[in-house]
C-alpha cells in the first residue's frame, strides 16, 4: 500500500471538507471514513462506533466541561475591574509600570479560566482602556496583552492540557503540576520585556505615579482575596493529592458561584448565559475529539503511525533534531489550525515517534502547549489577534507585528525547557 497516496487523499478530503465549511469534527470524521472505506477492509461504521463512544464516554473529560463553567462564571463577574484595580498599586513602582498588569492579570485569570480566547478578551477589555486612558503606546499594550493570553493555556487549569492528557492518556494532575513552573518562566520573560522596553523608551512612561501607603495597597487588593483563595482551593487539591481534576473542577464551579454570588452579580441571566457557553464550547470541543478519535483509529487500520515513525526514525534525527523538526511543524500546523484540533489530529501519529525517542510524555505535552501558544499569535487563524484587533479597531496584520517580540520569548522559552526540563518535571516528580 502506498503511504504518500494514502497521505494525499486523506490532507485532500480533510481540506476539501474544511473548505466546504463542514464543522472540523464532522470533516475528521468524513476524511477517517473515506480512506478506512477506500483503503482497509475493516468496516467503517463499526469502527467509528466503537471509537466515538469510547472518546465520550471518558470519565476524564468531566472536568473539561466543569472548568468551562467555572471560567464563564467568573468572566460575567467583577473580576476583571478587580483585578485592576487590585494589582495596579503594586506594580505601579516597577519599570513598564501598569503595563505588567496585562502579564499578572493574564496569569491569574489563566489560573482560574484555562483558556487563551477568555483570558485575553477579559484583560483587554479591563486593561486596554486604563492603560490608554494613562497615555501607553499602542503597541505595546496590545503585543504584551496578545502574549500575555496565551497563558490561559499553560497555567493550570488548563482546557487544552485535559484535551492532551485524554489523547495521550497521560495523567492531567501531573500535567497541570508541569503547567506551573513553565508558565512562571514565560510571564517572567514577558515582564523582563516589558522593563527592558520602559528602560529604553523612558519618554513614553511619563504619568504621574499613584502615591499609596501600604494600608491603601492591602485594601485596594482585598477584592482579589476570594479569586485567590478559589485558585489555591482548586489547584491545592490536586496538588496535594485530595481531590483528582474532576472532582477538583467541582470544588472550582461552587466556588465560582459562590464568588458570583457573594459580590451581588449571581442573577439569573448571569447562571443561564454562563451554563450555555460552557455548554456550546464543551460540544464544539467534543465534536471534535471524537472526529479525531476515528481519525486515529483509521490512520491505525491503514498502518499510517507506523509509516511516518518509520521515515523519521529513517532520517536519523537527534532528539533535538527531532524537537526543532516537530516545533517548526507545529508553528505551521497552527497557522491554519486552532490549538484543540492540532492535538487531536496529531497525537496519534506523532506519540509512537516521541516515545521512541524517549522524550518524555508529560513534557512533550508543555512542549506541545508552548507551540500552540505561538499557534495563537501567528496569522491567519490567531484566536488573540482577532480578539486584540476587535477590541482595540487596529488591523490585524498590526497586533500581529507587535505580538512578534512575544512570539521571540515563546521560542525562547521552548529551548530553556528542553536544556533545563526539571523546569517542567520537578513538580510532577515530587509532589505525591
């Protein structure tokens, strides 16, 4: 059987059915079953049965659904405004000033939403008009907030580390506790690129500074007390060994609506509007997991995994070859590819080659993140770069050129965790 033949006719249906404007769940589906029905002699149907039931049906993916709500609770709440005005006093003396509030607020929001599209649109629409308002360039507002988004999908809890995990059925406690050093690392470098930035444009940070005493400061951060300790009762949980993702996504749902509730905005519109998004994301998402599903189980029936792990491991690639090999893959994938459908199509190619080499599963799934990350900011199909340029009215291509340094960082900080991954894997490693 010809592998590139069967390649080609599988890349052509799944485009043609894309182009078409097919859902991408049922368009993976269509493709898995063309090329099972055209080229091995297992019936399709039965396959895609057994397959799409068997991606339902995983007790694992309760939490994805759950850690949606939560997010959308806390979205239609006071969060973002406090969050503002509860960080903006203390970083008000470093160099950059208010712009790291894009930074800490993304990374707390991230801790509490788990997805990139949310947390940017949230801070934007606190931070963008503040920070104009005070007279911060454009630029670098939008390409800070723009890099600053996208970790909503390494800081746990995080949807697309529950949507690897299932795919690669790696434990999502685990990869959430590899979640959390890497995505110190990468605000630290948005941060330091943002003091580097205010050390040499001096003339354009030229406002007033808000004089606060240190009382002023604690009660002014009060508001962000309740968001804290949800954060520390969620991830604790797991962290400790108490609760696993799903039932500590229950924990976050009460919470969320607990908070809601307490700060006056729980109203019935806020539950039904909250209930219904996490419900359209959550099947969108299904959808497309068990497209993918099939997908693999075809690619398995035809021999495809085996055929590419052989050519790889034909061309004889050193694991760092084979990394840089799979990131520049991965950054051309996601020009055109949302970061669920990327994991989905790909893992079950690539985890047979990624394994052989002995790169770890846990880490390749921090590795793989970081890629889709840069997936978010990179043209055409960059969910933050929409999102920037309908709040801010600037044209794409321009967000994209001021997210570019942030892309940089990424790149960056891809290489300092493959020549330091105890920056991943100490937390998975000694946390019981």
């Amino acid at each position: 059987m010809n592998e590139t033949l069967i390649i080609l006719v599988l890349i052509t249906s799944i485009i043609g059915l894309l182009a078409g404007g097919v859902w991408v769940g049922l368009a993976l589906s269509g493709a898995a079953w063309f090329v099972m029905e055209v080229f091995s002699p297992r019936s399709a149907g039965d396959a895609m049965a057994i397959s799409i039931w068997g991606a339902a049906s995983s007790w694992t993916l309760t939490a994805l659904p759950l850690f949606l709500w939560m997010g959308e609770i806390l979205f239609r709440t006071r969060l973002s405004s406090d969050l503002f005005r509860g960080l903006a006093p203390w970083l008000d003396a470093i160099p950059g000033r208010l712009l790291h509030t894009n930074v800490v607020g993304c990374a707390i929001f991230a801790a509490v939403s788990g997805s990139s599209a949310a947390t940017c649109a949230t801070i934007g629409k606190m931070t963008i008009p503040e920070l104009k308002k005070r007279g911060y360039p454009d630029g670098i507002v939008l390409g800070t907030l723009a890099g600053a988004g996208t970790l909503g999908l390494l800081i746990p809890p995080s949807i697309i580390m529950i949507v690897y995990g299932v795919s690669a059925n790696v434990s999502i406690s685990k990869l959430f506790m590899a979640g959390v050093l890497p995505g110190i690392l990468l605000a630290s470098l948005f941060m330091g690129y943002i003091i580097i930035w205010a050390l040499l444009h001096p003339q354009q940070m030229q406002y007033e500074r808000t004089k606060m005493s240190f009382v002023q400061k604690i009660k002014a951060s009060a508001s962000l007390i309740p968001v804290v300790i949800l954060i520390a009762s969620v991830l604790g949980s797991i962290y400790a060994g108490i609760a696993t993702a799903t039932e500590a996504a229950g924990v976050g749902v009460v919470g969320a609506l607990l908070i809601a509730t307490l700060q006056g905005d729980m109203r019935w519109s806020v539950f039904k509007d909250s209930l219904m998004g996490a419900t359209r994301m959550y099947c969108m998402i299904a959808l497309i997991l068990a497209g993918a599903q099939f997908l693999t189980l075809a690619m398995g029936y035809i021999g495809l995994p085996n055929a590419l792990a052989q050519w790889i491991a034909s061309l004889g690639l050193s694991q760092v070859g084979l990394i840089l090999v799979l990131l520049v893959f991965f950054i051309i994938m996601g020009c055109f590819l949302d970061g669920i459908s990327l994991v989905v199509l790909t893992m079950g190619v690539l985890l047979p080659t990624v394994q052989a080499a002995g790169i770890d599963l846990i880490w390749f799934g921090i590795f793989l993140i970081f890629v889709i990350e840069m997936a978010q900011i990179t043209p055409p199909v960059g969910f933050n770069l929409f999102v920037l340029s309908g709040m801010s009215g600037k044209e794409l291509t321009y967000v994209s050129k001021v997210a570019f340094p942030m892309f940089l960082l990424m790149i960056v900080a891809v290489f300092t965790i493959y020549y330091f991954p105890q920056i991943v894997m100490w937390l998975p490693n000694n946390v019981r």
